[in-house]
C-alpha cells in the first residue's frame, strides 16, 4: 500500500508515473490533504520536466480544439461526464516495452556548442522515432492542442455560464485498497445526482466510523458524503451540492474516523480506500 | 480541462507554462493509461497522424540549460538504472513492463527506481 512508501520514494513513483492505477487515485487523494507530499510531486515534476521537451510534438486530431472550447463554453455536444478519450478507444494490447530506446534519446539533447541548433537537432532525430514512441502521442497531442487553445479559452471564459447537465447516466467507483481488494461500490447516476454505496468486503474496526468524501479540483477542500456502513447499503444519496463535473472527476476516498464521524469536518487521516468513476460498462482494472 | 481550471495555481516561478501545462497533460494521460492498464493506444488511429512544428528557438533557449542539466545528471546513473528512469518517464512503462524487461523482480524495480530518482535530485540540487 502506498501509504508505506517514504514520501519521497512515493512522489518520486508519482512524478515517474510507475505507480498503477488504484496508487495513483490514493495519491492524488493524499496529495490533496497533505501539504508535504504534495510539494514533494511537486519538486520532483519540476526536475524531471525538461524531458518532455524532448518529446516529439504531435498534430493533435482536429476536432479536439472544437470539442474542447465546446466544453468549456458549455455549447458542445460531448458530454462532460468521463468523456471517452482516444485512449479509452484503444484496442487491448501488449505494452509496448521500449518503444524509444533511453540511449538513443540520451545520446541526443543538448550539447556543449550551439544547444539551440545542437536540441533541435536532436529534436529531428528523435522525431524519426516515432514510428516507435506511442503512448506519449496522445499526451503531446493533447498538450499541443491545450497550449494552442489557451488563448482561445481566455476569451470564453467569460462566457462559462453553466455545464451542460448529463442525461441520466450511471457510473460506478470500485472503493478499494488495491484491485484484489474492493470495499465499497458505489453507484452514482449523474444526471440525478444521486449515489448509491454498497459494502463488499470492508471490515469497520471497532469503535470507528466509515467517513466517505468526495475531492475534487474545483473544491477547495474534501467534502464529506456521510458515513458508511460495512453492513448495509446506503441508498438514494443526494448530490446535489455539488456540479456534475466535481461529480463525474472526482477521487472519492473512505476514512476511517472516530465514531460518528470526522470531529472537524476534514478527514483526520489518509484514506483507507479510493476510487474513481467509470462508465458503468466498463472495468475499473 | 485540467489546465483551464488549474490556470490559478501556474507559478512562473517554477518553470515554463509549457512544462507546466505538460505536466497535467501527462499525468492526465497516465492516469489513463493506468486505469486501462492493459489496453494500448498504439492502434489509436488519430495517434499515428504525426506532423510537429518545431519549436520556437526562443522556447528552445529557454529550456536548454535544464535539458542539459539533467542529461548530465542522468548520465551519471548506472546505465541500467538510467534506462529505467527515462523509459518510466518517457514511454509511460509501469513497474511490471520495466521488471519484464529488464529481468528483475518488481520489488528490485521499485527500489532502483527510488534511489536513482534520489540521485538524480541530489546531482540537480544547487
């Protein structure tokens, strides 16, 4: 469990991007409530950030930039709710273990003369791998696409007037420690707004409560959905104090606190299990 | 969506908005490319559409001297460790693709890839 980590070793995991999924969700929900970690990430993205300049640049597809201002605007036809990505689109596969080869970029960068000649060459040369590189060209071409769009949005910002709302649409969060590990289900349709959690295997320690909270960037702190049972359902929950894109984006995560709930209206520790919302018809892991 | 409602917290202090913008995009696409650990987007048609612009010589400039600094630094690792590092941050492996690849258990993953990030920060340390 990730929780076990030094946190140095777990930010430098994150920023590396090796941690698996059900890790990453626990990070980001620890990230958010504790300081220290979350400058340590920090520290550790911004050294390691020069490699991306090293990234071929990808001519993101042409109708990202429409659908994006179309979101932002709340004029598009995309639904907000976990928009199904190109890479949600992808055929299973065998990973692609070295797809670029670290010597041959390494062998590149920059050098002791002219470094502006010196990277953009490299810069070409890497470019001819990329009949190679493939995961990274979904992320330029999203960057690409973003850092062109920027000042586009500026000028819709003022125009961001509401999100369009979700039809009816059912999603769910496997709340888990790891995936050989799921606590809770939960349910949320929404276009209503509304959960329903549904205990699996969690085990509530004595004398403590269940507390589930939902953490998402446009909050500016964890929200508290109420406490949970590991012996009933709670069904029918409303969500209606919060957006459906807090709603569909958000890390939902349980904490263990004391009985009756968080004395102070924040989580007292880290959460014991974490999860994010997935289409209904698809499998978390 | 990501940058637009991040857009606060940019810091101009910390580095260049590029890096900056690229760093939620790539933990966007990671969080992606985790979730649906077995899938791969190698067959993502709009993926294989590549055409780059190179970049603006002033942008180049600008991160130049990082790009150097950690080339440096990363050319102090041990080799092996080195391949790991840039593979786990440039082609998105995991744990478990590095372990394959590399013929160590993922425990011994793990704990290279912890002290190599460690001296790599302590070589970028001023």
């Amino acid at each position: 469990m990730t929780r076990d980590y030094d946190i140095s070793d777990l930010a430098a995991e994150y920023a590396l991007g090796t941690l698996d999924s059900a890790e990453r969700a626990e990070v980001d929900v620890r990230r958010a409530i504790e300081p220290d970690l979350a400058a340590a990430i920090v520290a550790v993205e911004r050294d390691l950030a020069p490699l991306i300049m090293l990234v071929p640049d990808v001519e993101p597809p042409a109708n990202i930039r429409t659908r994006l201002l179309g979101t932002i605007a709340g004029l598009g036809s995309r639904s907000p709710v976990a928009p199904k990505s190109s890479i949600d689109g992808a055929e299973p596969g065998t990973a692609n273990i070295g797809a670029i080869r670290p010597s041959e970029l390494l062998s590149r960068g920059v050098g002791d003369g002219d470094t502006v000649i010196e990277l953009a060459h490299a810069r070409e040369e890497i470019a001819a791998l990329r009949g190679r590189v493939s995961r990274w060209r979904v992320l330029t071409a999203g960057v690409s696409t973003l850092a062109a769009s920027l000042a586009g949005l500026v000028m819709y910002r003022d125009t961001l007037v509401r999100v369009p709302e979700a039809a009816s649409q059912t999603f769910v969060a496997v709340l888990q420690k790891d995936a050989q590990s799921p606590a809770f289900l939960m349910t949320v349709d929404v276009g209503k707004r509304q959960f329903t959690v549904r205990p699996v295997s969690a085990k509530q320690p004595a004398g403590k409560s269940y507390e589930l909270w939902i953490i998402h960037d446009t909050l500016n702190a964890p929200k508290s959905l109420g406490l949970l049972a590991d012996n009933a359902p709670r069904a029918s929950v409303s969500l209606a104090a919060f957006d459906t894109r807090a709603i569909s984006g958000a890390t939902y995560a349980v904490t263990v606190e004391p009985s009756g709930g968080s004395p102070t209206g924040a989580p007292s520790g880290a959460p014991v299990f974490v999860g994010k919302l997935l289409p209904a018809g698809l499998k978390a892991d | 969506m990501k940058i637009w409602e991040r857009a606060a917290d940019f810091d101009p202090g910390r580095g260049s908005p590029t890096t900056w913008m690229a760093t939620i995009a790539r933990n966007r696409a990671l969080d992606e490319v985790r979730r649906h650990s077995h899938a791969s987007i190698e067959d993502t048609p709009e993926a294989l559409s590549v055409a780059s612009d190179e970049p603006l010589p002033l942008q180049l400039a600008e991160t130049a001297e990082d790009v150097r600094r950690l080339k440096e630094c990363l050319e102090k690792l041990d080799p092996k460790r080195r391949d790991m590092v840039v593979l786990a941050y440039m082609n998105g492996s995991s744990r478990e693709e590095l372990s394959q690849k590399f013929g160590h258990p993922v425990a011994t993953i793990k704990t290279w890839l912890h002290r190599s990030i460690a001296q790599l920060r302590s070589c970028l340390s001023p």
